[in-house]
C-alpha cells in the first residue's frame, strides 16, 4: 500500500538510488545518496516494509538508546524527496537502503509503484565496482542505459554486458519493461584498496550525476575528504614495495589508453561544472585540484565484480 499523504507536488521529479551490498563497492554510491539527503535536508517519506525483503540472519536488526528507551533500527530501504534549486529547480526522489535478500521482482515494482505516484520521469541507480584502477588518477565513472534513444540523447553507452547481476541491474530492467527512461552510472574502485569509506569515488559519482542532470550539488567536504584518502592510500602504497610497483603499472596502462582522450571532452566537462558552481546563487567555485579530481573517465565493460546494466 503506499502512502504519499504529506508528499507536496514535484518538479521534473527523478529518481536516485543506491544499496549497500554487492554492487556498492567501498560504499561509494550510498555514502552519495546519503550526502545528497544530508546537503538538501532530505525527510523520510515512506519506507518499505522490512520483512517483505530482508533477511534479518543476513543483515541484523541494530538496537540503540533515544532518551533512555531502547530502540531497534529494521534494514529496510527508505525514500525521501529533496528540492534542488538554482534557475531550474527540480525535485529527486532518494531511494537508500540495502540490496533485498529476497522477492526482488516485488521490491523493483513497489518502487516503481512509487515513482509512478509522484510522477517520476527518470531513474537514476548508482553503484560501485571493483577495478583495475589506480587510486591516483581520476575515478572512471560510465553511465550506461538499455534505452537506444537515451543513450544518444544523454551521451550514455548501450549496456551489452552478460553475466551475474545485483538489484541494480534487476531495477533497471524493470524500468525498462515499464517504459521508464533509466541510468545506471557506476564508479570504477581500486580493487587494492576496497574497503569504505572512498570519499573519491563518492564524489566522482556526484560530479557525473550533476552532469547528467544539469543541476548544482554542494560538495561539503567531500573534496578535501577525497584528497586525504589519497594521501593516506599514497603512504600505505609507499611502505610495501610490491604495492608501489603495481600502481605505477596501472598507472601507466591508464595513461596510455586515455592519451589520445585527454583533451577537449573532459577538459570541457570540468569547465561546464566550473561555471555552473560559479554562476550558482552564493557560489564561490573554484576549479579541482587535479590530484582531488574524481570526475570523468569510463568504467569500461570490465563488470566482473558486480557491474552491469
């Protein structure tokens, strides 16, 4: 049943989605979703019910205290409606949780139950995989849709990828099979350094969803987060020997296929995001740091840790 009592009428509403789980590597894409709620002051609209979908031997039930009563957190997977403003304001249904343990099919049309209700006109589904790619450069984000039409009208490429799946691949055919115009972009992690938080690759997931969309997301402190993650990755590298020589490989395979890429495309990109951060009402941009810059590039169709559609 859903309940969208109090939910106020919306403007050209998308839909962004993210789950913890197999298609999250290093929490990229739900630490994303979780900084576009905390930067627009997202509110909790609806929440699916935990039962139908999770598996509580799986993903446990957590207790805490709120004013000396015990409590309990369900896994579950929540929505909230921010608005962005700026000159064409627009309104994005979040949609943050954890992968279902089962009923997926279920899971997919009530969320698409919900995106029908409000009026939804595209679905954004982020997620991150591990990846041949060296924590120095910048993170390879691709965006990739089953939609031929969409795919040449937002510069996207046509997935062709076969094999094993998580829910977001499962959500973005459902879309498809409801007429539903649907994204999927995926950050590229180093596979050497998995482990959460890379505030790098959240941020490249962010740069490229600001792009897709045309609109301003406020960066809070991600940058300078992104840049101590790689200062701390860059020491770790340099105490084992055997590291530092495989990221100068990768380094070196990365820069050799991008070189005859590493001009106007991303070089215009980067001063689009520029202007827009400038022109933005209260916006003081400045441009990225090279060594910080976690946009641009393509994840490739290397989708053996989990990627797809």
């Amino acid at each position: 049943m859903i309940e969208l009592e109090g939910v106020p009428e919306l403007i050209d509403p998308v839909m962004v989605a993210a789950f913890e789980g197999w298609n999250d590597a290093g929490d990229a894409a739900s630490t994303a979703v979780a900084h576009l709620e905390r930067e627009f002051k997202g509110e909790v609209f609806a929440a699916l019910d935990a039962e139908d979908y999770y598996d509580f031997q799986v993903n446990r039930p957590t207790v805490f205290m709120e004013d000396g009563v015990r409590k309990i957190t369900w896994p579950t997977t929540r929505l909230s409606v921010v608005r962005v403003g700026g000159a064409k304001p627009r309104d994005l249904v979040l949609v943050r949780g954890i992968e279902p343990s089962m009923r997926w099919r279920s899971f997919c049309n009530e969320l698409l139950g919900f995106a029908h209700e409000l009026g939804v006109e595209l679905v954004v589904v982020m997620g991150a995989l591990l990846g041949d790619t060296p924590h120095t450069r910048p993170v390879p984000v691709s965006g990739v849709t089953s939609d031929t039409d969409l795919a040449q009208r937002m510069d996207l490429e046509e997935t062709k990828y076969e094999g094993p799946t998580g829910i977001v691949g499962v959500l973005q055919e459902a879309c498809t099979h409801a007429g539903v115009p649907a994204v999927s972009l995926w950050a590229a992690v180093p596979h050497y350094v998995s482990q959460p938080p890379n505030p790098k690759a959240t941020l490249a997931l962010l740069n490229r969803l600001e792009d897709l969309l045309d609109l301003r997301i406020p960066q809070g402190e991600l940058p300078e987060d992104a840049r101590a993650w790689q200062v701390g990755v860059d020491q770790l590298a340099a105490e084992d020997s055997e590291v530092a020589e495989y990221v100068q490989t990768l380094e070196e395979a990365r820069d050799t296929a991008e070189l005859p890429e590493a001009s106007g495309e991303a070089i215009a990109r980067e001063f689009e995001r520029y202007l827009r951060r400038r022109d933005a009402p209260g916006g003081k941009a400045r441009p990225s740091k090279p060594d910080a810059d976690a946009s641009g590039g393509s994840a490739g169709d290397d989708e053996g840790d989990g990627s797809e559609d």
